[in-house]
C-alpha cells in the first residue's frame, strides 16, 4: 500500500524562508541525519545554533536553493540545489545537488525519491540540462537511490573522505535533465555550437 494510502502525508517545498518552528524541526532532522551516518559534510553532531547559522545563510546565496522534505507536515530532511557563479557561463547549463538527507525517523517513505524528483524539476525549469551529484562509496542506501532514479556514475575518487580516521572512496554522478523546450539534450550535448 502507497503511503498515501496509508495515509502518510509526503510533500517537498523550495524554502524562501524558515519559521522559528521549522528551523526547529529542521535542525533536528540534521543532526539525527549526522549522528546516523553524515550525508552531509559534517561528521559530529552540529547542534540548533551552528545549523540554523548554516540554513539562513543558505537562504542568502543566490546560486543556492534550499528544499524541505515534509512527512505529515513536519520539516524531516532536505537537500540543496547549486548553481555554478555567474562567472562561470561555461558550466552554467549544469548545477549540482548536494546535501541530501532524510532523517533515520522518517525514512522509506519514498520522501527522498520525491525531494530528488522535485529537484530535477526545478533544475529542468531553470533551463538547467545536466544535474551532478557526489556520494561517499559507503552510502549504499543513497547509491541506489540515484541509480535506481537514472543517474550514470561517471567515476570514482579513491580520496573522497576522511571518516574516523578512515579514508573514503566516494562516487561521482551526472544525470541529463529535459528542460521541455528547445533541442534535446541530447542532440544540444553532441551537437557543435
Ligand atoms: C539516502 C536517503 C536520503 C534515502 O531516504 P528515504 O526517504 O528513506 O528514501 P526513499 O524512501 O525515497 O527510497 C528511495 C530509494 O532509496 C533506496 N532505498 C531506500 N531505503 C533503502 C534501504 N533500506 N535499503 C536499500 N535501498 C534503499 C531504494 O532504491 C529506494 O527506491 P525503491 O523504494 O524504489 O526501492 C536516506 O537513507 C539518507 O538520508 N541517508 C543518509 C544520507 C545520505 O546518504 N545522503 C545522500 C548523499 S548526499
């Protein structure tokens, strides 16, 4: 049976701004996220000061767009999309989503799949033509997610991460978005000029 069926409430929104109740749940859901397995840079723990300073400055780049995973109305993870700066017009047809994470609480709900579906909609929209993304090798659960959603692993850095004294190999991905208008993708890619 669907989670809506079951009647989980699933949503994702592009956050424009956080009220003080869903910083709360916000910075919750990160460190519950760290403390399990990172997914984030971070390794330790951060606490609510240090990552609601991360959040309102996320909010203030504007090459960065800063999405909310909901299970029944309350924030439980999310995910960045980041656009290269303006100076780089060479790579400005690609971005990057990076930051992904559902808390251990509200998992296998299908909220990741959407918060990704959600992003790569957005990304389409903005013209965007190819979405990269980067996760550590031990990630297992996160490798089949983006594989399962059509990303191509183009490669593998050895040196990705350091980890409790570990070094980590971590996996590099890219995925062609249809913006909907236009040549494809495809042909625009292979295509001289
Ligand atoms: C990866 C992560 C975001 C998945 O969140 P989620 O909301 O539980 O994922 P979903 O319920 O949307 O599941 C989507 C897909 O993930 C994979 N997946 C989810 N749970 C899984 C599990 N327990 N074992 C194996 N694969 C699993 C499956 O491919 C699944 O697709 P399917 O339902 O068609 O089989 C979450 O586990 C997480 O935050 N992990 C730690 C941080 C991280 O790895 N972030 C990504 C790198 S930046």
């Amino acid at each position: 049976m669907s989670d809506a069926a079951q009647g989980h409430g699933l949503s994702i929104e592009h956050a424009l701004r956080i009220d003080d109740a869903d910083m709360a749940e916000l910075c919750e859901a990160t460190d519950a996220a760290i403390i399990e397995s990172g997914g984030f840079g971070w390794v330790e723990p951060q606490g609510r000061t240090a990552l609601e300073r991360h959040f309102r400055g996320v909010l203030l780049v504007p090459e960065r767009e800063l999405f909310l995973a909901r299970l029944d109305g309350i924030v439980v993870g999310s995910c960045q999309l980041v656009r290269p700066p303006r100076n780089n017009e060479a790579q400005a047809f690609g971005a990057q989503l990076t930051h992904a994470y559902i808390a251990p609480y509200a998992r296998g709900h299908g909220l990741a799949r959407l918060m990704v579906t959600r992003v790569e909609e957005r990304a389409a929209a903005m013209g965007i033509r190819v979405l990269n993304l980067d996760v550590r090798a031990t990630q297992a659960t996160a490798i089949s997610l983006f594989e399962g959603l059509g990303y191509t692993r183009w490669g593998t850095h050895p040196a990705y991460a350091r980890l409790g004294g570990q070094t980590v190999a971590g996996h590099y991905y890219f995925k062609l978005l249809e913006p909907g208008r236009g040549r494809s993708t495809d042909k625009l890619i292979n295509e001289a000029g």
